[in-house]
C-alpha cells in the first residue's frame, strides 16, 4: 500500500481567503503636514488648517475601513455572515455560531468550483475544518482514498454534517472516499500525524 502524503499547519499556510488588498490609513493629518512644502511647515496656523481640513478625510476613511471590515468574510459576523452563505448557495441553517459557519462557507466556495482532483477536494477540507493540525491523503487502491484531518477537537455535531454534505458534493464519482475526523492526543492509526497514540477518544468518521 502506497504510503500517507502529510501537510503539517506551516506547510498550508492560511485557511482563508485574503482580503482585497487596501492598507488603512490612519494619520491623513500627519502626513498632509509633513508633505507641505518647507517654508509652509513651520507654520502654526498653516498646520492648524491643514490638519482641519485632512481631519475630514480620516473620519472618511475610518467609516469606509469599518464598513470594508465587516464585509470581507475574513471579518464578517451575523448578517454579514449571513449574506455571504446565501451568496454562495450555503445558508447558516443550525450553525449558531460564527466561528463554526465561517469555514463552511469558506468550504463551499472551493466547493462550487472544485474538479474533483485530489488537490480540490483536499483544499475543500482543510477549509471546512479549519483550524486542523494536519491532514494526510492515503491511497486505496484501486479506486479509493482516504482523507483525515487532525484537530485540536472535534467538531460540532451540526458541523460535522454540514461538512459530510459539502464533501459528498465533491467528491469524484466512482472514488470510494473516506473522510476520517482526528482528536489530537486521541486514539488515531499510527500512519497518522497524531501519530500512535493509544488513549482518549478514538478518531470518527466525517
């Protein structure tokens, strides 16, 4: 049998989607002041202004910042969070919490677009069970696979499921896939990247 492919958290790098590029600025004042020309910028009163009318802008960009945050789904919470799964086909359904829903809507992204190659369906996973410790693809020969993912803990029931379903969408018709959830510290296969440990509670299926 062919041997596990392992990533560890470093080799992943993040588990979500970047914000678009903007840096918030948040000295418009100090650097109006600093840009005037020299014989200007000793100037009391020319500092005064300038300051004035550049506190305009900063009250702006602070709006429009807080407006950015919570929009981006890195950031978004509640409605906000609510708009992105209805945008991308997965509503929040029994996932109370934000930090439970957040990845499934990260996964169902990857989801909607994946091609059912062992990368695209690996990277739905370690979205939607984000934050893993690990993960590890094992080959079935002669048409399967199985896939595990190492966590500080389990996941909620609710999510679990939610997760179970995205995956099933995914997955290539004709593979035999196993998705295998792992507590860190648990009972897991020794081939796995929990790695031989034989007590606490015993590695379950996706």
């Amino acid at each position: 049998m062919v041997g596990p492919t392992r990533w560890d958290k470093g080799a992943l790098g993040s588990e979500e989607f970047a914000p678009i590029g903007f840096d918030y600025e948040g000295d418009h004042r100090g650097i109006a002041v600093r840009r005037l020309p020299g014989f200007l910028r000793n100037k009391t009163r020319i500092q005064q202004l300038t300051r004035a009318l550049l506190g305009g802008v900063q009250t702006f960009e602070d709006l429009a910042w807080g407006v950015l945050e919570g929009s981006i789904l890195p950031s978004a919470v509640g409605d906000a969070l609510d708009r992105w799964g209805n945008l991308v086909g997965e509503p929040r359904g029994s996932l109370a919490s934000d930090v439970d829903y957040r990845p499934i809507i990260n996964a169902r992204i990857l989801a909607n677009r994946c091609t059912g190659d062992i990368d695209s369906v690996m990277g739905v996973i370690i979205a939607a069970a984000s934050p893993i410790v690990c993960i590890e693809h094992i080959p079935l020969p002669p048409a399967g696979f199985q896939m595990q993912v190492t966590r500080g803990d389990f996941m909620s029931e609710s999510r679990r499921l939610r997760v179970r379903r995205i995956l099933k969408d995914c997955t290539p018709g004709g593979r035999d896939a196993r998705y295998v959830e792992i507590k860190q510290g648990g009972f897991a296969p020794t081939a796995s990247c929990a790695g031989g440990v034989f007590g606490g509670p015993m590695a379950r299926e996706i």
